[in-house]
C-alpha cells in the first residue's frame, strides 16, 4: 500500500481524482487531503450510502484530522477491505509528500472492484426471483386475501422503516460522542507525553 507510484501511475491517478466534483479544488495534494475530508468525499461519489459526510469536519489541526481518518478507517474502509495503517496516517496529517498517493491509488483500485462484485450478486438474484416468479405472475389470481396480507406487510415495512430512521439518529449521536471521546483520548495523550519528557529531562 506504502509503495512508491511511478509518474505513469501518478498521472492516472490524479486523471482520476480530477473526474470526482470534490469540495474544494484540488491545488496541492498532499495538504488536500491531509485532513480525510476530500477522501470521504471520493468514496461518497462512488458510494453514496457508505459515507456521511457530516461527519467528517475539515480542519488544520492535527487531532480533528486524525479523528477524521480513523473515523473513516472504522466506518467506510472497512467495508472496501481497505485499512490505512498509524503510521501512513500520522505522515498524511502531517502533510508528508508522497504519503497520500499509494492510500488513493489503492482505494482506486478497491472502489473499481467493488461495483463488479456488487453488480454479479444483483444478477443473480434478480435471474433467480425471475426464474422462481415467472410462473406466478398472474395478478388477476390475487384474491381479497392476498391483498389484505399485502397491505399489512407495507404497514410492518413503514413501521420498520421509521424504527430504522430512529436507530440511525441514535447511532449519528452515539457515533459523535466517540470521536469526542478519541478527541479528549488524545489530548490526555499529548499531556502525558509532555510530562514525561519534562521528567526525563529535569533541570
């Protein structure tokens, strides 16, 4: 993943990133996407569902990057097969040159995977529902019965629809008071290293 590109594979990768209507305008790509924003923004493009962009704030400051990034690792890469490592992460915070380009032309390549694996599941399914409906397809045999359960299964799918809108709002709110926790987590961090190197060094 760290591997260095060669220019031919530069050039193809930013051809790439130029397509996607990003936020702000690609100037410098190292200090664009140093803080994770612009890389939820690439997979929201592709995969609208997988990412919330509300819940990606830019920033300059290093622990809201960071938070961004592994937000994103836990939330969105995942579901790619796709990881960034602490180490990558902490050089693309810190605006590092050549650290960003190996993390996009590798989520390139699982975003341009992921449709054909997508699309032959819905193909199947849809040649098989095809094949088990097809001699069932007669609507004029749908009695009052039949009508009935249908209108009580559109009722239970509302119902579920709307507990679903609620757990999603529950888990927005949960998942907010997380990153807050990894915020204060790593401030504590920042304070303890502090104090031990001014322990280690006493005047």
């Amino acid at each position: 993943m760290d591997r260095e590109l060669n220019e031919e594979e530069l050039q193809d990768l930013y051809a790439w990133i130029d397509k996607i209507p990003l936020s702000r305008p690609k100037r410098h790509i190292t200090r664009d996407f140093s803080d994770g924003v612009m890389a939820a923004e690439v997979v929201k493009y592709y995969f609208p569902k997988l990412v919330d962009l509300h819940n990606y704030v830019p920033a300059s400051g290093t622990p809201q990057k960071l938070s961004n990034w592994v937000l994103l690792n836990r939330k969105v890469f995942c579901k790619l097969n796709f990881q960034v490592t602490d180490d990558t992460v902490n050089k693309i915070v810190l605006n590092t040159p050549g650290a960003i380009e190996p993390i996009l032309s590798n989520l390139k390549e699982k975003i341009e995977q992921r449709p054909k694996q997508s699309n032959n599941t819905l193909v199947c399914i849809f040649q098989h529902c095809t094949v088990y409906f097809q001699p069932k397809m007669n609507l004029n045999v749908l009695d009052s019965d039949v009508r009935q359960m249908v209108q009580e299964k559109d009722k239970e799918v509302l119902s579920l629809r709307e507990t679903v809108e609620i757990l999603q709002v529950k888990v927005s709110k949960l998942e907010h008071l997380v990153r807050l926790k990894d915020l204060r987590i790593e401030e504590l961090t920042r304070h303890l290293d502090t104090y031990k190197a001014k322990g280690s060094n006493p005047k």
